[in-house]
C-alpha cells in the first residue's frame, strides 16, 4: 500500500484493537507501521482513557512519546493544517 499523499491518519479505539493501535514497541503495531510508512501524523482517540493521542515527527521509522490531550480539550494539528481540532463533541459519544 502507497502512502504517497496521506497527511494524517485517525483511528478510534476499541477493546479488541486498543493495543494495536497504541503500541509504539511492537513493530507490527500501527504506530511503528505509520512511522516506518511516512505519515506525518497519527491521530487516536483512546475510548479507554478519554484521550486524544497525537504522534508526529518520526525519526528512523519511529514516532517520539506522543501529544496527549483530554477529551474536551482542542488538539492543536500543525502545518499543513495548523488548526485546532474540537475534541468536546467527543464527550458524548465515548
């Protein structure tokens, strides 16, 4: 699968993917894929814990500790969006 042209990918999580989703350790684990593949940003919102996870800025195919934020808190994407994310409505629905 190409990554060319993807900017950001999103994922919420569920019991059965959480550890998937989340597990910068585990090469076979999303986050190292995305890293190894490119993306400049992975964003997750984490049922579980009500949060909002960002990574960015991988180096050597590995993205750092991510962002984390509340649920209710806007998330802060930078360039090429450079905006703030409403994360409140997610209150609701988690």
């Amino acid at each position: 699968m190409s990554t060319t042209g993807i900017l950001l990918l999103a994922e919420v999580t569920t019991n059965s993917t959480r550890r998937e989703d989340l597990d910068r350790d585990d090469p076979a684990a999303k986050p190292r894929q995305y890293a190894a593949g490119g993306i400049p940003l992975y964003l997750v919102v984490d049922r579980r814990k009500a949060e909002v996870l960002l990574f960015r800025d991988a180096t050597n195919g590995v993205y750092p500790e991510p962002a984390v934020f509340r649920v209710g808190e806007p998330v802060w994407l930078p360039k090429p969006f450079s905006a703030a994310w409403p994360t409140e409505f997610m209150k609701d629905l988690l």
